[in-house]
C-alpha cells in the first residue's frame, strides 16, 4: 500500500467505520448502500484536507470509487 | 483538528451507561462539517459523557429557534449568519443587491436580529445558550468599493452589535469573542464558497473547527481559578529591591518598565473581581514593607493577603498560602520571573499552574496578561466575589483568636455574635447556589455536579426542596455559604446536595442548617446520597462525629440523632424570597 492509498484508506475509514481495509479498497456508490450525499460530501472534505487539494466540481463528479479516487489522486501533477 | 480526527475522536467507544450530554446546534445553513466538529469538541471537553448533537431544518434559522424554546437539551450552540438576517445576504438566494434595495435589507435584518433576540432570551430562561453572531464576511452588494464601509455595512455591523450588546446582559447566554475567532481563525480563510453552492455548508474546515472549539468550551465554561501567587522582583516591579532600593523599582514607561504596571493592573482588576492574590518573595520583609508604603505600587497592598515574604523555599510560601487560603494548588496560578523557583514550586506542588514572567520580552508579557485573564475570567461578578478576601482575612482573625491562650472554641462561637439566615426559595436565576454546588470539594455529600440546564431542571421538579445558606458575625459577612438540595416524601427527607464552602468551617453552620431543615419539614429522618470522594475528608468525619460511624452509601440521618449536635450560638433566621 503506498502513501496516498494509506491516506485515502483513512478517509474512507472515516466515512465507512464498518468497512475492513479489504473491503474498502473495493468501495464504490453502487457497491456501498452507505454512501449517500451526507457521506460524499464528507468524503470530498476529508480527502481535500488530507491532500491538501480543491477538487473542481466536474472532478468530484467522477469520483465514485476507492479505485477511481485513487487513480485520480496519483494522476496529479507532484507537489513541491 | 483536522476533520478527519474529529471523526475518529467520534469512533471512540464509551460505557454503554456514559451519560448523554444533548445539545441542539442551530444554524441556517447545512450544519454538516460543524455538527461534526462540535460533537467532537464536546466530546474533548466531557470525556465522560455521550454527545447527542441534534440540528434543525436548513435554511429557517428563526424557526428553529422557536422550536428550541420548548426541546429538551443541557445546551444549545447557535450559529447565526448574514443570510440569516436576510437571505439576500447569502449567496445561495438571488433576491437582487440594486442600490434601491439596499435600505429594505437593512429594514429586514434588524426585523430578522429582534426576532432571532427575543427567541434566545426565552430559551435562556431554561437552556444555557452559546452563541456565534455572524463570522463570515458581507458579499459585495453594497454601491461602495470593498475597502470603504459605506452605510450599508455600517447599519449592518450596527445591528449585529445591537443584538450583541443586549444579549450578552442576558444571564444564559455566551457570546463567541469575534477578537478570539480573529486570532484562531484568519477573516480571509473563514468563507468556502464551492460548499456552499454545493452543499449549502459555506465554513471551510478550518473555520468550523474553530468555531465549535470555541462554542464547546463556553458550553462547558470551564471553572476559573482562584487564586495567584506572585513574586515580586522582576516581576511585579522591575528591578531587585534589595539591590537598587526602593526608589528605584519601577512600573512605568519612563523606565521601560510598563509590563510590570499592566502586569500589576491586572492583578489590581482581578483582585477587585475576587480572585486572591497573594505575594511569595525571596526578600527582607521591611523593604517590601517600606516598598509598599513609599512607592505606591498600582496593585494596593490591601489587596493582597498573605505575604510571604523570606529567604525561604517558595514551595513552602505556596504551601502556607493555599493553608490560609484553604483552597487546592489545581485552583492556582505561580508567577515568577524565576524558571528555577517555578520549578521548584511545580516539584512540591505539581496541581499549580505556573507561569514565567518574561522580563525581556513586551510581546511575551502582554501574552501572559491575555493567558491571565482566560485562567480567572469569569461569566459574572457576584457580592461573594467582592467580599472573598474580607472574608478571608476574617476567618484568619477568628481562627487567631480562636488558638489564642485565653480563648476557648466555645467561647469564641459565643461571642462571634454570628447570624445565619436560610433561604427556601428556588431561584433558578441566581447563579450562586449552583457554582457552591460545582466548586465545593472538601464538604461535598457526594461530588456530584450540575450543568445549568440539568440544575434548572431539577429546581422545576415539585418536590425538590433547596436551602441557601448566608452568613456573618462580627468579623464580617461571608455571603451565601451552603446549600442543601433534595426531595422531600412526607416525614422524610432525601438529600441529594450538601455543600458547605470552606470558609464557613468550624462554625457549626451545618448543625444550624440541618437542625432548622428537620424543624422546616417536620421531618423524622434525611437519606443522604453519600458517596466517599477523594476530597470530602470534611464531610466525612461531621457525619462519622452525628451517626456515631462512619458513612457509606445510602446513609441516613434520624432526628434523635440530631440531640448529638453541639450547641450553635449563632441566630438562625428564615428570609421568605430575595
């Protein structure tokens, strides 16, 4: 598990308390009853804080997936 | 604490049996990241208790204040904002911000401010409230460029420091220091308009955790503490009085001495709102006496009692002042120019709050004055601060006479010439018997506290019965000093609260307080909630002296047995109401 896949975890974990790691790698809108509007939006603050980032409104509306969170996180330019 | 903590600070489990602490957040917009960062703020500050936050309808800051004024809850945090006084304040609504318009916002906002008053004023009555008045800054409707108040924003800021004005003269009611938020909280940083359009939450992280930091804190309003303990070379003068002499310390600006005069002017405001100040200094008491009388120090050596003045460990001028001041070191603050005597004292009395005063350092000085003032601040001034140290001076003179050669502890009560007079009223406004009941630990029937709202709960059951004690004799008044609380069922009594300040110690005011509540009621015997406290020593062994051994759990006291209290020579009187 790299750096950004172990911050997100905790994001995640943060909104997902019932979830283990495993199942938290696998998490997506459709797959996780649990994630409603509430939990989005708490998601998107979490991982804007924890990365230090502001996520456009056209980005957010992409993001509904560990996996695809992800990928998008690793997909921004790095930081000096 | 990052948003992320809170929610892990939330995770944490607790008893099953944890008591809850039910707290209604009010606000007009979505409460979302600020219900969280105040439930986890709460749980900070009451690591015992269960946070339930319960919020209202978005967008109806008004109604749901009204709704609050009949819910149950032990507090309420309310947040208002611009947009809460007029919608077209906010962002979110598009009501126009043409010039003509301009003047019915106004007119709306100050309708919207009586009306927002009016409904905190009636649920004060039942609930403590703390308050947030608007953090966020105004959008750029106004004519006039953004670096120019025009009328608009200054009719605005008028309004909202109106209502600020008014409701912080209402008892209940705890208004956030916009200065404090400024600090904490940079103006610039506060507004996260993407949540706002896409949430309707408009705080960024930062702010709202700030701002229920702020709002938890006042909920639990921390107790201030009692006492300081100051040296005085370097510290409340500058210079060594022994070294220059006493023309040349000084205070003032002159000698590029002004901490010390401010350093002294605080200390002058807080004695004046009874915190006791007393002196521990390595000197030759006569220059401090000269020192006193010749150089008229701003803090007036009235004011300060004991000095203890000595070559002496300062540890153990700590320890005889918090004797003649009969209260723990946790409700005292050391401060000294001395790192070393600091420590020193922090070794022998590890519960102090010490603080090094900075003599080479203006900025860090004037941050000891603002750390002092948040140590002792207080909600209220009451007659009991203004007459503590009188009181205290005087209960150092009863007990002079009372271990002198030719008196007798009986003769001394006799000639006390005391009077003590009892209250039966149940007055939720008076602040008094509630602070006796969270601050008293030596004579404590049980250390059981009370929130403002669980207390004005208890006062409205029926059958609760509670009696405020005062009293005085001829060394002076020493205010309201006990208070019995609890129910009554017939012939019997349950005592839930007994509280006896230390001040009023060995006088037989608890004989006196017991014997006319048994005559008031007519009551055969009074079960008392006891529980064994690490601190209610005192207590403790009056009830082991009137039962014959010692108390345990579920303890009562019969009327026979009140023929084994001594006599009271004091004259007991029963005031109808204040």
């Amino acid at each position: 598990m790299n750096d950004a896949q172990r911050r997100l975890s905790r994001c995640f974990s943060a909104v997902f308390p019932g979830l283990s790691r495993e199942q938290i790698s696998a998490v997506s809108v459709e797959t996780t009853e649990a994630w409603d509007s509430v939990a989005s939006v708490t998601l998107i603050s979490l991982i804007q804080e924890e990365f230090g980032i502001d996520l456009e409104t056209d980005a957010i509306d992409h993001l509904v997936s560990f996996g695809a969170i992800l990928d998008y996180l690793n997909g921004l330019p790095e930081r000096s | 604490m990052k948003l992320v903590e809170a929610i892990e600070t939330l995770e944490q489990s607790l008893p099953p049996q944890s008591p809850l602490l039910h707290v209604q957040l009010a606000c007009g917009f979505t409460p979302l990241h600020l219900s969280t960062f105040l439930s986890a703020h709460l749980r900070l500050e009451f690591p015992d208790r269960k946070i339930v936050i319960r919020t209202g309808v978005f967008g109806n800051l008004a109604g749901n204040l009204e709704r609050l004024e009949n819910a149950d809850a032990d507090a309420v945090a309310v947040s208002v904002e611009w947009q809460d006084l007029d919608p077209r304040l906010g962002i979110r609504r598009l009501g126009g911000w043409a010039p003509k318009q301009l003047p019915d916002i106004v007119r709306n906002a100050r309708a919207q401010a009586d009306r927002v008053s009016e409904s905190l004023e009636r649920i004060a009555q039942s609930k403590m409230i703390a308050l947030a008045l608007p953090t966020l800054p105004l959008p750029p409707l106004a004519f006039t460029p953004g670096w120019q108040a025009g009328s608009l924003e200054s009719d605005l800021r008028g309004i909202v420091a109106e209502l600020s004005s008014r409701l912080a003269r209402v008892a209940g009611i705890r208004i956030v220091s916009a200065q404090r938020l400024d600090r904490i909280s940079p103006p610039p940083a506060r507004f996260d308009i993407q949540s706002e359009l896409r949430t309707g939450f408009p705080y960024s992280l930062n702010h709202a955790d700030a701002l229920a930091g702020l709002l938890a804190r006042m909920i639990r309003n921390p107790s201030p503490k009692k006492g300081l303990i100051t040296d005085l070379d370097d510290t409340l003068w500058m210079g060594i009085l022994g070294e220059v002499g006493v023309e040349n310390i000084a205070w003032d600006l002159d000698h590029h001495a002004q901490k010390h005069g401010l350093y002294q002017q605080m200390l002058a405001s807080l004695a004046a709102a009874g915190v006791l100040i007393a002196v521990a200094s390595k000197n030759d008491p006569a220059l401090v006496e000269e020192a006193f009388h010749k150089a008229t120090p701003i803090l007036d050596q009235h004011r300060i009692f004991p000095l203890e003045i000595h070559w002496g460990a300062k540890s153990e001028s700590v320890a005889r002042i918090l004797r003649a001041w009969n209260i723990g070191a946790d409700s005292v603050v050391f401060v000294d120019d001395s790192a070393l005597d600091l420590a020193e004292v922090k070794a022998a009395h590890p519960e102090i709050e010490c603080r090094l005063f900075p003599r080479d350092n203006d900025k860090a000085a004037y941050e000891l004055l603002e750390d002092l003032r948040d140590l002792f601040g207080k909600q209220a001034l009451s007659q009991e601060d203004e007459i503590r140290l009188e009181s205290l001076r005087a209960a150092h003179a009863a007990n002079e006479a009372d271990v002198s050669p030719r008196s007798s502890p009986e003769r001394f009560l006799k000639e006390a010439g005391g009077k003590l007079q009892l209250s039966f009223a149940k007055n939720p406004a008076d602040p008094r018997p509630l602070e006796l009941i969270n601050k008293t630990n030596q004579f404590n029937l049980n250390g059981k506290r009370h929130t403002e709202a669980s207390w004005k709960r208890y006062l409205s059951e029926p059958q609760v019965f509670v009696l405020v004690a005062s009293y005085e004799d001829k060394f002076g008044p020493l205010g309201k000093i006990a208070v019995l609380a609890g129910r009554r069922d017939g012939g019997m009594l349950r005592l839930d609260h007994w509280v006896l300040s230390c001040r009023a110690f060995s006088r037989r005011i608890e004989h006196g307080c017991l014997l006319r509540l048994f005559e008031k009621f007519d009551a055969q015997e009074a079960a008392c909630d006891f529980v064994a406290t690490p601190r209610n020593g005192p207590l403790q062994e009056f009830f082991t002296e009137l039962l014959g051994a010692a108390p345990g759990p579920g303890c009562s006291i019969r009327r026979k047995q009140l023929l084994k209290c001594p006599p009271v020579y004091f004259e007991i009187q029963e005031v109808a109401d204040e």
